[in-house]
C-alpha cells in the first residue's frame, strides 16, 4: 500500500514536472503495407486534397494570406482509422526504403535504378501516452517521407507534406489522447515519373515524437552568427523563437549558456558564457534577440572542426521549463572574386564532390554508419566540401559534417517550375517553395558547415526572363533567412553566365564549363564563381577496355566503362580537363565533381534502349553488347547503377580516386598504376599504363626494366607510358618529388584464386540496433597476391549478436537482391554489411566461404 501511494505521489509530481521537453525516437515498432494498384484509392490524390496539406507549410509562409484548412475530417479511408486492425501488415523498423527491397525489374528505367520505390503505402503506429503528458504539446518530426504525406492521428487528418526530401513537424497536440492508446497511420504516395535518379520510397529518415509545454522553443527555433571575430573574442547573435501556443502573458527568464560539445554534441565542461534576460510574453510567438561575447574564441575549421552548444532554458517562477541546445561553430567565411574561397581569413580551395542521397545497397534509408563511412572515404580522397546533390540531406548527414570537418553546399532542389519530370517538383513549385526553402534554411542554418545555399541545379529556367524572376525570388529569400552565407546555384547553360542570370545569386555555379572560367573572371571580376558540378567522367572499377582510344565517348566493354578515366558523356570530361580548367583560371573558387560514389539510378552512357549500340565507336564492343542483349532477352540495358563515382556503389576505390587525391593531398606520398597486371591473354601486346601521383615525376619499371622516367608537364595530372608492352611480371612505379624519392606502387601478376581474406571496417559496433561493420572480401592468390578478375561466388554465415543486412559488390549491371546473403565477386571484390541487434551484446562469427577457395572467419562484437 505504502509504495502504491509512493507511486501516486511520483506520478503527481512528474505530472507537474514542466521541465523538459521530450524528444524520443519513433522509430521503432511501425506497421507496414504496400498497395497493390487494386487497393489504390484514387480520391487521396494529392491534387484532389491539397487544401487539406497546404496548411501544414503555414509557418513557413511570410504573408496574412495564410490557405486555411478545411473544417471537418479528411476521410483518408480504413487505413486511416483509429479501430483498423493491422496486427497483419508487416511489422518493421524505420529508416525504411520500400524500393530497395526489390526485386530489380529489366523493364523498369535504369535511370531511377530499376526498382520499384514509386507507389503507395501506409505506415501505422501505435503509441501509449501517459497521463502525466496531459496539457503538453505533441509534435511529430518527420526527418524525411518520400513522398507526398498525408498524416491522420487517432481517425484525425493532422496534416501532410509533399516534398520527400524535407523535414517537417505536424502538430499532434489537438487529437493526442494523454493516459490512452494513440494511433498514427502515414500515408505515402509516390509518383512514378518524378525523379532523374533513385529517390527511394518510405519514411527513409528518422522520426520522432517531441513532447514540449506550451512555452517553449519553436520548432528550428534558434538562430546563432557569429561576428567581430578576433582570438580575443566574438560577437555571438542569438535568436529566439518561442511558442506560446495558449498566448499566455507569462512573465519568464531565458537562460543562455555556452559550452564547449562532447562527442555527442552534448555541453560538457563550465559554460563560458551565462546570460539570463527576463522576457514578457504576449501572443502565440516572440522572437528574442541577443549579443554575447565568447572570449577566445576557438574557431570551427576543415583541420579543427571545433564546436560549441548554446544551451537554451525558458524558466517560469525559477523553475525550467524548456531547454533546446543548437550546436553552432565560430568561423569566418568569405568568397573573393579574384581569390577564390576563404575560410577563417585563408584561402581554401573547394575540393569537393556532389553526392546524392543513397547509400548504395541500404537504399535510401538512413543510416548514420554508413554516411560516417561515406565521408570518411572522401576525407581519405582529400575532399573537404560536400554538394548535397539536388535536396536537403539528412540532417544527421550535416552533424557528422560539422563534426569531421567538411564544408557543405546544401541544394534545396534540381526543379523550378519548368519540368525535368512528369511529376517532379515543377508541380509542387509555386504552392510549396516559399515553405520548403525557409523551412530547409531554418533547420539547418546553424551547422558551421554550411558555406552556401544552393537554389537549384540546372534549373529550364536558366538565362530567361521567368528565371530571372524566380532566381532574383529565392535569393532574397535565402537572404533574408540568413544574412551571413551566400546564394548560388547550378548551371549548365553557357548563355546563363553572361546573360544577366549570373547577377540574380552572390556565387555563380558552373556545371561542366572548365573552358569559361577564365573568360568569366575577365568579363565578370564581381562575381565569385566556382564549378558546381565537374568532370563526369565514368569508369567502372576494375575493367579496361584496349586498345587505349583517348576519344571521351569511348571506353565501353558490354555494359562497362573503361577504368582509365578518359571518358565522359558529351557535356563532360575527364579529371584531367576541368583540373587545367581551373589552374588557368586562379580566381575559380574550385569544384565539385560529379560524383563522389556511384549511386543508384542514371547509369550513362547506357541508359536507353538498343539505341544505346549506335554509342559503341568499337565495332567489336558493340557486338558484345548487341550478344549480351540478345543472350539476356533483353531490349533495354541491365545497367541500374552509375558509373560516374570515383568510388563504387559498395565504397571501393576506383582508379580515379587516386587523380583526386594526388592533387587534394599534394603533401601525402602515393603513387598508384593502372591497369592491373593480369593480362594472360595480351601477352606481347600494348598495354598502357598510367600513373597518378602526387609527386613530379616517376619511372616505372616492367621486371626490373626500366620503361623510361616521365615528368609532369604544365596542365598535366597523370604520367602515362602508353607504349608498355604486356609481359607478365612485377610492373612498379618509383615517384619522384624535387629529385628526391617520393612514394612507390607496384603490381604482381597473380596467380589462380586461392583463398579468401576479409577485413572489417571495425571490429566491434554498438549493439543499437541501427550500428554496422561493412567486411570487404577479397579474393587471393596463394602468394597472397590480389586476383584483379576473379568473379567467385561467395557465400557468408553470420552467427552471433548481428545481421546480414546487405551485400554487394559495385557491379552497375548486377540485378541480384542487395538482401542476399551470398554474391559473386566483381572484380575481385565484393561486400557484406553487418547490423547490430538492439540489446543483443557479444561475439558475432561471420564465415566468407567460396567453392573451391580458402574460407576465412572473423570475429566481431557487438557492444553497450
Ligand atoms: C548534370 C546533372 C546531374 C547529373 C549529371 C550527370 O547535368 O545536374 O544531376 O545528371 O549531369 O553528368
């Protein structure tokens, strides 16, 4: 009896306890179901309901005007009810990208990557609210849902949101049930026809359940600058949003406290600086406004990315009622138009890659480890800036940026209102980009990294009137959200430098324009500019089509791209091209290549149908290609990946990674030859080799013979020996740099497959539930010598605390489920990514056997 009272009495006082707002996960214990087209209720279309969606962007919205939602209920049919049983659908966890499960579909366009993430489906939840929750506000956080949102709570429609890369909050407050069950069923539609590349379909990103009270900080809330920085100290500018959703007259104190971040992004330490400043509230908003100096300031950079938290706590009568921490960084960013970019007063060149948003065989869906990895293979590159190829990423995908030290150029969108597809974002436009653009800017402003606000990317509307006007609208926009970084944008029309297009942003974007740089600096010395989108070169790793042509539309082999890095589509170059490009024109503020890794969708050059044979220049290669439809039954091309990465869809390096590196990390010795040296059948013949280094010069020997020492000339970036002819043997390369031996890379004819060698990215990983090792296998020789076209089939056992979730191997061409738990090599390589179990710590074994080969075992750990 004693301890019920003591139960009663806690509950009362947690009742009471206004202090923290809540921010949980929803992410887990989700009921799925994909309609079949049978199912699809036609009348949930969202031209048919947009009155009722429209309000959701409301805040967003700088205007009286406000759309007003429509009285009544939105019938969204029994998947929306409150009473529906779905203990049948699927049970699943989120991040969830319905299209990567596959099946991979021959007749599906290899330019959204030929699988099926178009449709619609619901997602149903349901959630305990305890009584102690009566009188907060219940807000649900949408990281991301592609695409089309339409969202009921307990029967009720709440809201929605069209845009599948935006985050947005839908307010739960009016039809939450505190001390019942509460249901919310998503709906998903996402059109076919609405995208250039793989979108994904799902809730892809996280989603949460913030619980506040009716004071608090709004939703993206803060606003933090920081100006008049010297290694005395800053001028840090703060603003406050806070709701007061019942308009109460509160009288209340914001707290203000700076500290340094741990790991987490969480204050650690004193604070180094406390303010407190009364504030009378009155209406359902108040923005507060503040300056305060941060002594000695430490400034976020590429090689220090060091970050503060400002910690935020709305007190009422002494007690807290609200806290919300906005991690932010201190830094100076600046753009010269004869200079270049600076950052923290030196020059920085934008060594850079656009990425779209997959992450290869786990789709769309979000995962923190696997975008970690991502970037910690473009750092190794030397990349320091991230174009985040045509959408607002995920927003952990900038954390992890401010954190590693990469700058960023966050894209709101590819698409005004001229049309790139059917049913692409040209149909959203005039409604939805005031609230998508503010809503972007607002929740992303504060991370350090970000340097630019990109507009849009080779938007219809370039040079013309109607883009002038649109461009001219979203810059002020951009502007007026954050005065302190600059609008740019991405354009491939030549006549959009010069036309007056390039004075509507503040940084002109060139898209595969290396020859107009120069002429750009000399008849525009305003206006900073750089190549938003570069290079476009494709290869696939490890293939290599003889003999060498160095005509850019060549290069194929069936459905591959040769991997000496000298082929291109029209529109685009080689590495090479866009580096002479920019040494020509110094005032060019750098690049970013098209793309970083491969990624799901647009396979060019190979994305159309037979036609796509009038592309082979090689007559022999076209036969093989027309042979290899013909054998698969095919008319359209197998191909569902691209091949534009410098790195594979699974994360291994291609050829041209080592181009990049040898000129973004000139101070790390490497050197690195290509093809590799397993050429049975080319015996005698030419064969040639390239080498990439970041020294000067280099001779390369062919068993102990030398072939002769070549330097690199004005505007050159590889040495190449391209008379070598193939003998089998020890191929080496010894560079040079100021006369002095630099780096070395050497190549051994292998020997037959023998064995299996697996290595991990990481040993242990957290058992969360979400955590990842990726193992790469390779296969070897006896002599333990990599066997560079070994095609095996391999096979993985998992036994322990973890799951196979994937495998791959960076075939563009392969159609076999990323859910295997098998896969040939491809090239000698191939991948399997392990997840960890939610609780579940301890050993995981996991067993890479192949027929006929050596097997190998690993042991892993999952832990707390
Ligand atoms: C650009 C476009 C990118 C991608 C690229 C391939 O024109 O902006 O999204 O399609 O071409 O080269």
């Amino acid at each position: 009896m004693k301890h019920y009272y003591l139960l009663i009495i806690c509950l009362l006082f947690l009742g009471q306890n206004l202090s923290s707002r809540d921010r949980v996960s929803l992410n887990e214990g989700w009921r799925f179901k994909k309609l079949d087209s049978t199912e699809i209720n036609h009348t949930l279309d969202y031209a048919k309901i947009k009155q009722w969606v429209l309000p959701s962007g409301n805040k967003f919205l700088v205007t009286s005007n406000k759309p007003q939602k429509p009285t009544g209920n939105l019938d969204g049919g029994k998947y929306a009810q409150y009473g529906y049983d779905d203990s049948g659908w699927r049970q699943l966890n989120l991040p969830h990208d319905w299209g990567i499960e596959g099946p991979f579909v021959q007749q599906y366009p290899g330019e959204t990557a030929k699988l099926p993430w178009f449709g619609v489906s619901w997602y149903r939840k349901s959630l305990d609210i305890n009584a102690s929750d009566a009188g907060k506000q219940f807000y649900l956080d949408v990281d991301g849902a592609m695409s089309f949102s339409t969202i009921w709570c307990n029967g009720h429609f709440v809201g929605g949101w069209p845009y599948g890369y935006a985050s947005y909050r839908i307010d739960l407050t009016p039809y939450m049930k505190a001390g019942e069950k509460n249901v919310i069923a998503i709906r998903l539609d996402n059109p076919d026809e609405s995208s250039r590349w793989y979108p994904g379909g799902g809730i892809y990103r996280n989603i949460w359940l913030t619980k506040t009270n009716p004071v608090s900080i709004a939703q993206w809330g803060t606003f933090i600058t920081a100006t008049d920085i010297s290694k005395e100290r800053a001028t840090l500018n703060l603003k406050m949003n806070i709701d007061n959703v019942n308009s109460a007259k509160d009288q209340i104190n914001v707290k203000t406290e700076i500290y340094n971040v741990d790991k987490q992004g969480n204050p650690t330490g004193k604070p180094l600086v406390i303010d407190n400043t009364p504030l009378k509230l009155s209406g359902k908003e108040s923005l507060l406004e503040k300056s305060l100096t941060l002594k000695q300031p430490v400034l976020w950079d590429i090689d220090n990315p060091h970050l503060y938290v400002a910690s935020i706590t709305l007190q009422k009568n002494g007690k807290a009622i609200d806290t919300y921490n906005t991690v932010f960084g201190v830094r100076t960013i600046e753009f010269k138009a004869n200079d270049g970019f600076h950052l923290n007063g030196r020059r920085v060149r934008l060594q850079g890659v656009c990425m779209h948003h997959d992450l290869g065989a786990l789709g769309a869906a979000f995962n923190y480890r696997a975008m970690e990895r991502q970037l910690e293979i473009l750092q190794e590159m030397g990349v320091n800036v991230i174009r985040t190829s045509h959408n607002p990423p995920a927003p952990e995908m900038l954390d992890l940026c401010d954190k590693m030290g990469f700058l960023v150029i966050d894209e709101f969108i590819d698409t005004w209102v001229v049309p790139k597809k059917k049913n692409g974002y040209a149909i959203l436009f005039n409604d939805w980009h005031e609230q998508d653009l503010r809503a972007f800017m607002q929740r992303d402003r504060n991370h350090p990294s970000i340097i630019m606000w990109s507009t849009g990317n080779e938007v219809g509307e370039q040079g013309s009137a109607d883009g002038i006007r649109i461009s001219n609208l979203l810059t002020s926009i951009v502007h007026e959200e954050d005065p302190s970084r600059p609008a740019t944008i991405g354009c491939d029309n030549p006549n959009a430098a010069f036309n007056g297009f390039e004075n509507t942003t503040d940084i002109f974007g060139f898209n595969y324009k290396p020859h107009l740089y120069s002429k750009f600096s000399a008849d525009r010395p305003n206006i900073p500019f750089y190549g938003s989108e570069t290079a476009s070169c494709i290869s696939t790793r490890g293939e290599y089509l003889f003999p060498v042509d160095d005509d850019k539309s060549g290069g194929k082999i069936g459905f591959q791209m040769s991997s000496y890095d000298l082929y291109a589509p029209d529109w685009a170059s080689p590495p090479d091209t866009e580096f002479k490009g920019q040494d020509q024109a110094k005032a060019n503020a750098g690049e970013f290549v098209w793309t970083g890794f491969d990624y799901l969708g647009e396979p060019t050059p190979f994305t159309r149908d037979l036609t796509v044979l009038t592309n082979y220049h090689n007559p022999i290669e076209r036969a093989k290609a027309e042979q290899a439809l013909k054998e698969m039954g095919k008319i359209e091309v197998p191909s569902r990946s691209s091949y534009f990465g410098i790195v594979d869809l699974a994360g291994f390096k291609k050829d041209r990674f080592y181009i990049y590196q040898a000129r973004w990390r000139p101070d790390l010795p490497m050197a690195h030859i290509l093809p590799h040296w397993n050429w049975s059948e080319r015996i005698g013949q030419v064969t040639p080799v390239h080498v990439y280094t970041s020294g000067d010069s280099a001779e390369l020997f062919l068993n102990g013979k030398s072939l002769g020492k070549k330097i690199k000339g004005e505007y050159e970036y590889r040495l190449r020996w391209d008379d070598v002819v193939y003998e089998p043997g020890v191929i080496e390369v010894v560079a040079y740099k100021d006369n002095k031996v630099w780096a070395s890379d050497k190549i051994k004819t292998s020997g037959d497959a023998y064995q299996l060698k697996v290595d991990a990215d990481r040993n242990t990983m957290k058992a969360d539930g979400q955590d990842l090792i990726y193992v790469t296998i390779e296969i070897k020789d006896k002599e333990d010598l990599f066997v560079p076209r070994a095609n095996n089939l391999v096979q993985f056992e998992l036994s322990g605390n973890g799951e196979i979730v994937a495998t791959d191997n960076g075939d563009p061409t392969s159609h076999e489920p990323f859910q295997n738990k098998n896969i040939k090599a491809f090239n000698g390589k191939c991948l399997v990514i392990i997840r960890s179990i939610k609780g579940q710590t301890g050993n995981i074994q996991l067993k890479a056997i192949s027929e006929g080969l050596k097997k190998e075992i690993i042991n892993l750990k999952s832990i707390d």
